[in-house]
C-alpha cells in the first residue's frame, strides 16, 4: 500500500517560544502512523527574521544582499533544530535538514530567489528510516552553493516547492487564525472564515497585502493544482481551502476585502506630453529594481502633464533619486513624493459578471468622505490609493458595505 505524504508547515507565531514548539511537536507527532510519513516546514520563532534584519541594519546602513541572506537564514535553523528536538522527546525518530541538506534549488536573486526544483532524495531517505522530517522554510542554494532566501514569509513557498517535489497527498498551512477570512480579522472582528478559497482569488488578495499566505506560493500551488489547507496551530477546527474551483456554482461578486500599507506614491510634474517619455521615466526606474504598480497619467491639455505612480516604500529613496535623473533629462518639472498613502482593495472572482462593484466601492469610500487619489483594477480587483490614516476605516467600510458578515 502507498504511503500517505503529509506536508506541514508552521509559521512563527506558531513557534514562538519553548511551550509552543513542543506543543507543535505533539500535534505533529499525533498525526504520525505506519502509512503516514510527514515533512513538516518550519518558520523562524516569532519575530526573529526582523529581529536579524534590525540588527543588520544597525551595522550597515546598505548591508551586501549575499550576507544578508547567510544571516536571515539562521532563524529557520534555530527553529527546525528545536522541533526535531521537541519531536525526539516524545519517542518518535526526527530529523532537522536546512535548504541546503535537503537541496532546495535556488537562482542568485538574493533576499527573493526563485526556487528550481527542490531536490527529494534526502527526504526519501528520512521516510525510509521512519524519520519525521524538519525542514527549515525560507532558505535554498544556489547551485554554486550561496545561501538565499525566498523573500519575506517566504516558508509558505518552501512547503509548496517541497509538497510538489515529494508528490504529498495534503499540504497543511497552520498560523494563527483558524484560516482564510474575507478580511484580516484582526482588523475586523466580524471577518467570517471562508471554507474555500480560489487559487486566483487568494493570488490576488495575498498580492494586494493580506499577509496570510506568501503571493508566490500560491502562485506555484496554482500552477501544480497543489490544494492548500489553511488553518490554525492551535485548534483543531478545520480551516480554509485554497482550491482551482469551488463548489459554488455562481462566484460571489466580492470575495474580501485586503490593505496595504507599504506604498509610496511619486508624482513627476509637468511631463512633455509626447512620445517615449513614459517609456524611457518607467525603463529607469525597471532598471532600477524598482517594481512600479499603480499608474495615473492624466490628459493635457497643455503639452505637459503630470505623471503619478507608487513603488514599495523600501524603494522610495531609490525611485525619488530615478525620478529626478530622468526628469531632468525629458526635461520635466519638479519631483512629489508622499509615504502617507496606502491602498485599499475589494477581491472576488465573480466581478468578472457582475456590474456596479467599482460604483458601490467608491460610494461606500465618498460615503465617509475618504478621497480617492488614484484606481487600479484586474479582471477580479480593484484598488484604490487613499490617505494612510483613513486605510484601516476604508477596511471595515467596505466589508460592511458589500455585506461580508453574513
Ligand atoms: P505565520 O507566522 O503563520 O506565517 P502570518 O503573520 O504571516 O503568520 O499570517 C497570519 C496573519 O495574517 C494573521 O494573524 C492575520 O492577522 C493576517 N491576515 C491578514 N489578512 C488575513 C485574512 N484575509 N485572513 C486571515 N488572516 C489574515
Ligand atoms: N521567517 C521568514 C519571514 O519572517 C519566512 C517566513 O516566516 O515565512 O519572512
Ligand atoms: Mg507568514
């Protein structure tokens, strides 16, 4: 009879200290049996990932990429060496791995690699020896043997890569909500659990800020149709499925609501409306490394128009400093920037068929007097960049206004 593969993986406010890895130890080992053979991908403890790069940071105002990830990756190897401890103590064979005992296979993009194949001998072996298997999350290799990372809550990528690569039956995602809710319900106590989730639905709420599953992650379970199973370490209620299809037979029009606070919005002043100069503003700041989202351009009417555009706030310093190069050059007038702004979005796959959504968005938003600088949307979002001090009442604004609670 084949063996049922179980993929697990814990997240650091599920390993925050002593207690709670031995109690992660024992949910672990309670789902141990002669058929059942378990991988379990942990993350670092807590807030140790930020804890390092603080540290970092006060060493070195630009610390080298290359270090950087030798250093952040130490936390997960804290954490899998304890819970391959923890395990041991209740009588049952474990052993702790890194990204690179077990092969995860990485390109050289420091601080966000991309995984190639995660390599599944090492594991087999483990299974074989009737080992339960602690893998450290967030970490690879390149194949000239550099340490990277995966990018921030990276270890949810590495329990997919890894549930792909040894053919699991189930990959687990335990944290510490009891799973997928139409907003952060710790933003809004009135969130309700959904039961499923699609792939593109939780893509595209995980891109626009919810914090709860790592965008990339999904983006491979979607691609290898690997459903996930989000839920909580510390109950055993049943969680919320990340699948291709639900069982609904028509999608809802919205599905959640998700905020993001980390944008800053830059405005080039008096752009020369003529062509290739949006071409040449945006190929600077690509070659840069800098990713630009929301654009607005507006008609002139003058020869010369403003162009506005946000880029993650850690790049701010770097897309002003492009700006203002490139400006000069087209000869454009004066560089804006602002941090005090942040994005709201309304996510669901059934907008694609229903009319009104933006309409109802935008009303629910002048409702309570909150400006809209600048719109995005995608065939399933749409994105507004508001006042950062108003984001967190735009959140609760328009779960109301598109009746989420019930
Ligand atoms: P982990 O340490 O397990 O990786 P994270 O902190 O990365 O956990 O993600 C879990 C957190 O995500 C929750 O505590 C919750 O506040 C937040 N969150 C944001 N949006 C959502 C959402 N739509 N559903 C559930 N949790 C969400
Ligand atoms: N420890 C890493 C982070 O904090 C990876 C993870 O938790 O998924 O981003
Ligand atoms: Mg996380």
């Amino acid at each position: 009879m084949k063996k049922r593969i179980v993929v697990q993986k814990y997240g650091g406010s599920s390993v925050k200290d002593a207690e709670r890895i031995k109690a992660v130890a024992q949910r672990i080992v309670s789902y141990k049996n002669k058929n059942t053979d378990i991988a379990v991908v942990v993350s670092a403890m807590a807030d140790t990932t930020d804890d390092l790069e603080t540290l970092a940071f006060q060493i070195s105002k630009n610390p080298a990429d290359r270090e950087m990830d030798l250093l952040l990756s130490t936390g997960e190897q804290i954490s899998c060496a304890l819970l391959a401890m923890a395990v041991r103590e209740l009588g049952f064979a474990s052993v702790a791995l890194t990204g690179y005992q077990v092969g995860v296979m990485t390109d050289n993009t420091h601080l966000k690699a991309r995984v190639h194949h995660v390599d599944n001998k090492r594991i087999n072996k483990a299974f074989k020896a009737g080992e339960i298997v602690i893998m450290a999350g967030y970490q690879g290799i390149t194949e000239e043997g550099e340490i990277t990372t995966l990018g921030r809550g990276g270890s949810d990528l590495s329990a997919v890569a890894l549930a792909k690569a040894i053919k699991a039956d189930v990959c687990e995602i335990y944290t510490d909500v009891t799973g997928i809710y139409t907003t952060d319900p710790r933003l809004v106590p009135e969130a309700r659990k959904l039961e499923e989730i699609t792939f593109d639905e939780m893509l595209e709420m995980a891109s626009l800020g919810a914090q709860v599953m790592q965008a990339r992650s999904i983006e491979v379970a979607k691609r290898f149709n690997i459903p996930l199973h989000v839920r909580s370490s510390y109950s055993r209620e049943e969680g919320t499925m990340i699948v291709k299809t639900t069982k609904k037979i028509e999608d809802v029009a919205v599905t959640g609501v998700t905020s993001n606070k980390n944008e800053a919005k830059i405005t080039i002043c008096a752009v020369p409306d003529e062509p290739g100069v949006s071409a040449r503003i945006f190929k600077a700041i690509a070659e840069a490394g800098v990713n630009v989202d929301v654009i607005v351009q507006n008609v002139s009417h003058t020869r010369k128009t403003d162009i506005s555009f946000t880029v993650p706030k850690t790049d701010l310093a770097k897309a002003i400093q492009v700006a203002e190069e490139t400006s000069a050059k087209i000869k454009a007038g004066q560089i804006l920037h602002s941090k005090e702004i942040a994005r709201v979005s309304i996510v669901g796959s059934g907008m694609r068929s229903h009319q009104g959504i933006a309409a109802r968005m935008f009303d629910a938003l002048a409702k309570a007097s909150i400006n809209i600088e600048m719109i995005s949307t995608s065939e399933i979002s749409i994105s507004c960049i508001i006042a950062l001090d108003k984001v967190d009442s735009a959140v609760k604004i328009l779960h109301k206004a598109f009746q989420l609670e019930k």
